[in-house]
C-alpha cells in the first residue's frame, strides 16, 4: 500500500470516527436541538483541526519531497494521527458503551 493510500485512509477513518464521537455525544446527552449541536462544534472543530494537521503535513511532505532517504517528518505525522485517531476510538466506544448501558437500564 502506498504512502498516499495510507494518509487518505486515515483522513477517511479520523473524519468517521469524529462523525462517530458526535452522534453518541448528542445521543448520550439526550437533546437533539441545534442549539446543543452548535455548543460541540466549536470543540469538535477544535478536535478536526488538531488532528488535519500532522494528516496536511504528511499529505504536503509526501507531494513535495523527491529525496530518497528516510522521511523522519512523514512518519512522525502518520504515527501521531494514527495514535491520535485510537485515543477518539477510545472515546468512541465509551460513550457509545455508556449510552446502550444507560438505555439498557431504562427498560
């Protein structure tokens, strides 16, 4: 797999998973008005931005760089979005988890 396929799957799944996070947000907090929905997007804007960054600078160090030795700032970028998009994963799974949880005890 080439280089350029990995820093588009990983936007791709780093862009899913914050879709993800948001869902179970909004459903876990129990409200489905827009006025909730505008309070998490400057976080989750926040959140975009801090993970598209290293994702640009791979995709920009990828596009340019013609050197043939190892690209110290290339593999930087992939490892911390990578480890970036398992800790939202982790968010993930606890607020859908504590939301099926809470659900299971209303019935």
């Amino acid at each position: 797999m080439s280089d350029m396929t990995k820093i588009l799957l990983t936007c791709l799944g780093f862009i899913l998973i914050l879709w993800l996070l948001f869902l179970g947000i909004r459903k876990l907090k129990g409200h489905n008005t827009s006025s909730d929905s505008r309070s998490f997007a400057g976080s989750f804007i926040g959140l975009f931005i801090v993970g598209a960054v290293p994702l640009i600078f791979a995709l920009y160090t990828y596009m340019t760089d013609e050197r043939l030795d190892a690209n110290i700032g290339l593999g930087l970028a992939m490892l911390f979005a990578w480890a970036y998009c398992v800790l939202l994963l982790c968010g993930v799974v606890g607020v859908w988890g504590r939301y099926l949880w809470q659900r299971s005890r209303e019935k």
